[in-house]
C-alpha cells in the first residue's frame, strides 16, 4: 500500500517537470511578484511570461487554493520531499507552530529555497510568518497569513547559483526550521541548516561580495551584502508604501520590480 502510494507521488513530481516558479496553471515562469491584498486571501500577480497584472478574481483561485500559484511552486516538497535529487529549506525569524520563534540572534527574513541537484530550483522570500504552515497543499497557508498585506517574490534559478544564495542566507543568520538536503548539495546551504550559529563556519566581512545572480532565463540581479540584495530591501521599502493603499495597480507593480531588479552592477 505505501509502496503504491509513493509512485504515485513520484510519478505527480516527475510529470509536473522541473522545479521552478509555477503560475495558476501549473506552467513555468522565470520569477513572478504577488501582493496580497491587506485582508483575506485576494491578491495581485505579475509575472516573467505575460508581465501582465493578474487578479485572483481572473481565475477563481485565492492565495491558499491548492492547485494555485503558491501550491504550484511547492509541490515538489508536498509529493516528494526527501529523494536524493530535490533539496529544500523552509526558513522565517516567526516559523509554525504559533508562539515558537528562533531568539534575537538569527535574522529577521521569510523565504524558501527549494532545488534539483544539478538542474533548477526556485528562490521564494515573503513576508507571512509561519509559512508554509505544513508541507500539505491543502493546509500550506497560515490562517494568521490572511490579515495584513503580504507579498512572495519568486525567482528561478539554474542550481549553481545556490551556492551563492547559501552564503547570503549564511550571512544575514537565517533561521532553518524545515529542511532535506542531501549530502552531496552545496556546502554552503547544508550549513544553512545548522541551528547553533556557533557551529556554522566564520565569515567576516571581507567574505560578503557583490555577487550578479542570473535567473535560469538570464535575467540579472546585482545581488549585494549582507541586505541580500539591495533590491530586495528596496522593493520592501516600497511594498511597506504600497501596503498602506487599498489597491495595487500596474504601476505599483512596475515600481516592484524596478525596485527589485535595477541594481547597480
């Protein structure tokens, strides 16, 4: 019985493809934007293939929907988690269950790393604490995630440029509080997972360097210190002047990913 139910899940992993950024219909996209609107589960998208503002009124599909965009981009984690390919780490300075929380000495950052041993994954920050809640489509969205605004910023990238991402996640101290990484992935991420900071390799400031991250269709960042990216602290800058509005227009989300991506180099 468990043995058929695991091809089962095997065979749902392997037929959606590769691991990247997912849209509502299942299909890749190189990186998308969603803001979710300041109460309940609405919320607008754009993304790499129509770069066209979307509502989750255009397809009947809120934030929490378990064939969604959100839903679409972890599956690999909810149908297979822990083969010898597939990587991940969950990490959040507010992590589930409600009322845990890391202490003061790790960083104050939301995102998910998730990625194919030698092929692509997927680089997913947010702002909703507890997220994802468990790894279940059908219970992966934090019910306290429906107050305030929120937003995901998803980016796919090609597996080497883990390596770089690992050592940002190792400079800003983030807190892992799910992972599956096999042994042979990039030192840097393992390291990630280690929860005694004071187990976790030295790096002073001579180490933390401009890097240029390239998503998997070539789209470049300048990805810079220990903020991450500077365009990541701006784009949160202006999600926090958006957030006080009660729309999101096609502007707005221009000035997103002006804000996210127009790095110097």
């Amino acid at each position: 019985m468990w043995r058929i139910l695991l091809m089962v899940s095997l065979l749902c992993w392997s037929a959606d493809g590769r691991v990247t950024c997912r849209d509502n219909n299942n299909g890749e996209v190189d990186w998308y934007i969603i803001y979710k609107a300041p109460a309940g589960l609405e919320y607008l998208y754009i993304d790499s293939a129509g770069r066209k503002m979307e509502t989750s009124k255009d397809h009947n599909k809120l934030i929490d929907h378990p064939d969604g965009v959100l839903a679409n981009t972890l599956r690999p984690i909810f149908t297979n988690p822990t083969t010898d390919n597939l990587g991940f780490i969950t990490y959040s300075d507010q992590p589930p269950p409600i009322g845990t929380g890391p202490g003061s000495k790790f960083g104050h950052s939301k995102g998910l790393v998730m990625m194919e041993k030698d092929e692509t994954g997927v680089w997913l920050l947010h702002s909703t604490p507890q997220f994802p809640f468990t790894r279940d489509q059908n219970n992966f969205y934090p019910s306290s995630g429906a107050t305030k605004a929120q937003t995901f910023i998803c980016v796919t990238f090609n597996y080497d440029q883990f390596q770089h991402i690992g050592e940002h996640l190792l400079d800003i101290a983030a807190y892992p509080f799910d992972h599956h990484l096999p042994d042979d992935f990039h030192k840097e991420l393992i390291d990630v997972t280690e929860k005694d900071l004071k187990k976790r390799p030295k790096r002073d400031a001579n180490q933390v360097k401009t890097r240029e991250l390239t998503s998997a269709q070539s789209m470049s960042a300048g990805f810079v210190s220990t903020g991450l990216i500077a365009g990541i602290i701006s784009a949160g800058l202006t999600f926090e002047s958006i957030a006080k509005k009660q729309y999101m227009d096609e502007m707005d989300l221009v000035h997103l990913i002006t804000s996210m991506f127009a790095v110097s180099r």
